[in-house]
C-alpha cells in the first residue's frame, strides 16, 4: 500500500487544485459577492471528497493487511 498511497495522494490533490483553479477563475470572471458563497460550498464538497478518497484508502489498506495476514 505504501507505494501507491503517495502517487494516490498527488492524484486527489492535482484533482481538486484543478478544480478549485476552474471554480476561482470562473468566480473572478463573474466578480460579485457570489464568489464568497461558492467557494465556501466548494470547500464543503472538496471536504467530503476527500473524507470518502481517505476512507477507500483506509479500505484498501485493510483488504491488503487481510491478504498478506494469510
């Protein structure tokens, strides 16, 4: 598991740097006071993004510590 958790890590990261760059400018070109909200509705959703990537990873860590028990 050890070996795949960084490139995993980098994966989920570049995913969500690409889409909170996509949501900033989409919000600096439109401007206006909507952009506090979506970016606070993004974090929210980035958040539990991230809350079900870590528990695949948990999974998987487990399913591999069952196979290698046996």
């Amino acid at each position: 598991m050890r070996k795949w958790t960084i490139p995993l890590a980098f994966i989920g990261l570049g995913g969500a740097g690409a889409l909170l760059y996509s949501l900033l400018s989409r919000g600096l070109k439109r401007g206006g006071e909507k952009a506090p909200a979506r970016l606070a509705a993004w974090n929210d959703a980035t958040r539990r993004e991230l809350d079900r990537i870590q528990e695949s990873l948990q999974k998987v860590e487990q399913s591999l510590h069952t196979h290698s028990a046996s």
